[in-house]
C-alpha cells in the first residue's frame, strides 16, 4: 500500500507542475501578444521611416518564430497532460 501511495503522491505533484507550466505558457502567450500588438502599433506610426525594411521583416520574423515556439509549447503539454491521463 506505501508504494501506491507514493505513486499517487507523485501523480499529485506532476499535475501541479503540469498545470503550474500551463498556467506559465499562457501568460507567456498573452504577454507576447501585448508586446507583438504593441510592436506593430510602434511599427505602423513609424512615419519617418526611421525603422528599415529589413529591420521591420526580421522583426516579424522574430515574432511569428516565437508564437509558433509557444504553440508548439502549449500542445506539448496538453499532448502530455493527456498521454498521462491527467485531465
């Protein structure tokens, strides 16, 4: 019974961790949102044209690399969440 009981108390403690990196994805999702509108805001009153071309794609670039990151990041973990039955 001991070794099912720490089976258990394993379990409880990869669901918190679990849910705590799911919790951590999504602000992380919803800050890169915040910085992506706020970037393209400060991108667009560029009238100047202060800021290249080049300078401007890499950017989006950059963004675009980083949300598919956190995609992949977020459908890592529910893929895990449900491959351990923690749902």
């Amino acid at each position: 019974m001991c070794h099912l009981q720490a089976h258990e108390r394993d379990n409880g403690q990869l669901r918190r961790q679990l849910s705590d990196s799911q919790l951590q994805c999504a602000s992380l999702c919803n800050r890169l949102e915040e910085v992506s509108l706020a970037l393209e805001e400060l991108l667009h009153q560029d009238q100047h044209g202060d800021v290249s071309p080049d300078r401007v794609n890499g950017l989006k670039q950059q963004l675009g690399e980083t949300r598919s990151l956190l995609d992949l990041l977020s459908l890592t973990l529910e893929g895990k969440q449900q491959q351990n039955g923690l749902t």
